[in-house]
C-alpha cells in the first residue's frame, strides 16, 4: 500500500499524495442540503478535470485519470519545486518567460486559471514548468478576465517575491505573446487604476 500523506487541506477539498498520484478530494458542506451539495460537487469537479484535460494539451499542466467517483480528481503526482517557495534560487528570468508564453497558451484558447499565484506552479528540473490547480480556473473569452488573471499573478509576485517581482512581471508581460495581447496588456492597465483607485 503507497505511503499517504496530507499535502494540503481547503474549505473546498483535502489534497492527498499517495504513491505516483495526488488526489484532490472534494469535501461534502454540512451546511447545505445534500443534494445541492452533490450536485455542486460533482458540477466543480467535472469543470476542473474538463479544464485540466484542455490545459494539459496546451502547457504542462497534470492530465486527470479516469474515475467514477464525482467528487475526486486524481492526477499524477509532479516531482518538482514549488515557485513560491523557490523562484528566487532558480533561473527566474527563464521561468518568467516560461510563465508568460504559457498563460498565453491558455488565454488564446479561451482557458483563465483563476488563481495564478507561484503556489501554484512547479518547476521540474528538467526545465519544464507546471501549472496546477484549476479549481478556480473557467472558460471565457473576455479580454477583462484574461486581465484580471494576468493581474493576480502580478499581485502574487510582488507579495510574495518583492526583491524580483518586477523583473519577473516585465518578462512574464514580454513574453505573453497572445493574439490578443494588445487588448488584454490595455485592459491589464484598466484593472490596476482600479485597484489603485479603490485604495
């Protein structure tokens, strides 16, 4: 029996290591009725591992197994370093590039992450990188969401890797080679006198 081992608990799901897999376990709300409950679960899921399958034809991104189970995404297991924790001891110019012709891999397919933070990209070292969770990711064609996820990543950096954010942004904006990367590095503007303004 492969060893198992807790890599991260949410509100929404227990993240599970278990031998060449990871497991993203949906958890059941008590405090819904339990058919809207299902119902929510099984919709999530099917929307992530639909969303995984599109990804991972693009970028790297994990290709979900096939299971029964509504409320379970079973993927295989990546062996590599997280961002958050690593980019800077890394090559991180060639990372950020990496990171930029990748979103605009998803972007032109119409593909938003949702929750583009270093946490949830890893580096594998064979020079590959690999973005996770999709769990918040959905399909849409808006030059506004393409912003806004363009935006979060943005905001991760400077948070959590203030001493490069802004060479790591300067690349990652160079390198988004989208079709429609004139557009979206416009609305990106728009998005942030935005932010600025509601401060």
């Amino acid at each position: 029996m492969p060893k198992t081992n807790i890599l991260a608990k949410g509100a929404e799901a227990v993240i599970i290591h278990r031998g060449k897999f990871v497991i993203k376990n949906r958890v059941n709300k008590g405090y819904r009725y339990p058919e809207i409950d299902k119902k929510i679960i099984k919709t999530r899921t099917k929307r992530e591992k639909n969303l995984l399958e599109k990804a991972s034809k693009l970028i790297n991104a994990p290709l979900p197994e096939e299971t029964h189970e509504i409320n379970i995404i079973k993927m295989p297991f990546i062996k590599g370093k997280k961002l958050s924790e690593n980019l800077e001891k890394l090559n991180y110019k060639q990372i950020s590039g990496e990171i930029g012709k990748s979103i605009a891999k998803l972007h032109d397919k119409d593909i938003i992450h949702g929750d583009l933070t270093t946490s949830n990209m890893i580096w594998v070292e064979d020079k590959n990188l690999f973005f996770i969770d999709f769990g918040l990711g959905f399909i849409s064609k808006r030059i506004e969401d393409k912003a806004v996820d363009l935006h979060l990543i943005k905001q991760a950096l400077e948070a959590k890797h203030f001493s490069i954010h802004k060479e790591c942004e300067r690349i990652i904006l160079e390198d988004y080679n989208s079709k429609d990367k004139e557009k979206v590095l416009e609305q990106l503007k728009k998005v942030e006198e935005r932010g600025r303004y509601k401060h």
